[in-house]
C-alpha cells in the first residue's frame, strides 16, 4: 500500500522562472493555509548520497520526445517520510543532441516509504524546470520511489499520469505540450 505525503515549501507560494532567449515562463501555485513542515532527520540519523547510475530518461507520453541525463546525484534522510535534501542532474541532452539543464525547484521534497524499506513510495511536490536553446518547461507533480536495501539502490519510476508540464516557453510547441504527461526513470546507487 502506498501512501502520499505532500510537499509544502516554506510559506504559501512556490515560484520558479525559467528564463530562454529572453522569454519567461513563470509557474506558481498558492495555499491558502500555512503549511505544516516537512519531516525532519531523527536524531543521530545523517543524509545519504546516491549517485545517479546509467542515464536518467523524461519521455513525454503525448508527443514522444525523448531528454537524457548522463549523471546526477540525490540525498535523503533515510525513513519514512524523510525528506529528499538534494537533487541534481547533469549532461542533460535532447533526442537532436541538443543540451539542456535540468534544476530541481523547491527542495526538500518529501517522500513515503513502506515500513519494510524495499517497496515503493512517492515523492509528492517533485519539481523540475528544464532549459534548452529551443524550449523552457516546468514539471511538476509525483514520481514513484523505491529502495532496495539489498541492492543499495534507490529507484525513480513514472506513478501514473501524476508528472506533467505545468508550463511552458511558447517555442516548446510541438516539442511538449501545456498537461502532457512525463514519464521520469532513474536508478541511484
């Protein structure tokens, strides 16, 4: 069974701009009471730091295009609940070669995490803006996460239809569309 947590970042807005060839597409999103915090490390327990293994892949449902990243790395408080403190990934590319930066916005994120550690959870309020010479776009929305204790790796899977564009510079027509859905998957070691 899974379970959802949501993510609330320090006060009721969260805003993030995308700046490319002089366009801005900005994305926010109010609440409308004051958040409750983000779980936090018991005491004596440490982030851990996984590197990202292979490449990490957004395809977007609707329109097929492809994104890459070579590398990254994230870390965690590892229970249940603990927050995602980092999150980075690098030598972005497009399905042309094209190279793109991706940036976590909003950060930590908090995620859940079956009490036997190995299951699936969610990380909720995950957020991405994506810059590339030919389109700007904010991604939003849940990714499914595991860990598997034996393997030492932890996992970032598509959950449903629950990442999607939320906004978009108007050169990335064609390329990603306003609610297309993403499908992100990535290994950490």
């Amino acid at each position: 069974m899974r379970k959802q947590l949501p993510l609330f970042i320090g006060g009721a807005a969260i805003m993030a701009v995308v700046l490319a060839g002089g366009l801005t597409v900005a994305f926010a999103a109010n609440s409308p009471t004051a958040p409750p915090p983000v779980p936090t490390a018991p005491a004596g327990v440490s982030p851990v730091t996984y590197q990202q293994e292979g490449v990490s892949t957004f395809s977007d449902a609707s329109t097929g295009e492809l994104l890459t990243c070579a590398a990254g790395s994230l870390s965690l408080i590892p229970v249940s609940g603990g927050p995602i403190t980092a999150f980075s990934l690098s030598d972005c590319t497009d399905s042309a070669g094209l190279g793109y930066t991706v940036t976590a916005v909003g950060l930590p994120y908090a995620h859940s995490q079956s009490s036997d550690g190995a299951s699936e959870g969610v990380i909720t309020g995950f957020a991405l803006a994506v810059q590339g010479p030919t389109c700007s776009a904010m991604l939003t929305g849940t990714v499914g996460a595991g860990y598997n204790p034996t393997t030492n790796t932890a996992t970032i899977m598509p959950d449903g239809d629950l990442l999607t564009v939320k906004a978009i510079s108007s050169t990335c027509q064609g390329i990603l569309n306003t609610g297309d859905v993403i499908n992100f998957t990535s290994v950490w070691g």
